[in-house]
C-alpha cells in the first residue's frame, strides 16, 4: 500500500511583511546625571586594590574555621569579635594562638576566622590548625617547624556513630537471664 505523504508549505516573507528602519531617539542627559558618572569613576579610581592575604581552613571534630591571614598587621577577630572575648579562657586564647606564636609573629598580621560547629575547645584547635595551613602558604620553609610541633595535623578522634540495637555507639542494653 503506498504511504501518503503531506508537504507542508513555508510562508513566504515579503518586503511589506519586513517593518522599516526605525529612527532612532535622541536621549537627553540631565546635568545631574553627567555630575553621578563622574563621581563614580572618581571613586573607583580612589579605591585601592583589596587587601593581600592567605587562606586555609581548619577542622577539630565538627569544628570548622576558615582563616586568614592579612599581610598587614592587624587584631585577631574570630567571627567579628577579638579573639579575647570569643575564647573566654586563657588556655583556649594559647591553643588558638600557638601557631603564631611558635614562629613569633604573634602581632605581625591581621588574622580573620569564621570558626563553626562542635565546641568551643574544638574551635580554638580548629584556629590553631587552620593558622598552621595559612602559615605554610605564606611561607613554605615553616613547614617542619609546625609539622614537628603537631599544628600541621589534623585529629581525626570524632565521635563514633550510634549503631542500631545499641543505645550508644557501643553500649549495649541490660542484659537480664530471666
């Protein structure tokens, strides 16, 4: 049997079809608008380029802390506030601290943290570790140093899941004979 086949035909475009040029507007600028362009490109000439700095991030359990580290020197902030008043202790203050001050340059940078999740103990280590990571990166020679004294490292003790028929990750239920 042959197969009918149906031919679909395409509109044809003519030159009326087509619209015409269109002219173009004239804009006019007000003398308000050409005194707000120029002061933009003014501003953006004045600014200066952004700040250097180095960036890692360290983690201790569930903590996470992105550092940086600013070439210029600087306060200690973690998340917006001095590191003083965010670790309330002095060990805590020394743990977060220590990577600086291990290649005395406690002082010489301005150092911004983000510090996340766990405690407050796991933070500052986090600190710590993160610190050691942005170190390295400014200055690879400080490796062995801060590998020898353990920043470099990250600690991998976390707590262990909960299985299931137990009531923690390895507590088992009373067991009674009767």
């Amino acid at each position: 049997m042959p197969v009918a086949t149906k031919t679909i035909k395409k509109p044809k475009v003519t030159k009326k079809s087509v619209p015409a040029e269109i002219p173009e507007m004239e804009v006019k600028k007000l003398p308000e608008e050409d005194n707000l362009e120029k002061t933009e490109t003014d501003d953006l000439s004045k600014q200066s380029k952004p700040e250097r700095y180095f960036e890692a991030v360290g983690r201790r359990k569930t903590a996470v802390a992105r550092v940086r580290l600013f070439t210029k020197a600087g306060d200690f902030s973690v998340n917006g506030k001095p590191y003083g008043t965010y670790f309330p202790t002095v060990d805590l203050q020394k743990i977060s601290e220590e990577a600086l001050q291990k290649m005395k340059l406690f002082g010489r940078f301005k150092v911004s943290v983000k510090a996340s999740g766990g405690g407050i103990h796991a933070q500052a280590e986090a600190v710590r570790h993160g610190l050691a990571r942005c170190l390295i990166k400014f200055n690879p020679d400080f490796r062995k140093r801060l590998k020898r004294a353990g920043y470099l490292t990250r600690d991998p003790r976390m707590k262990e899941r909960k299985k299931f028929g137990l009531k923690k990750a390895r507590k088992a239920p009373q067991w009674a004979k009767r």
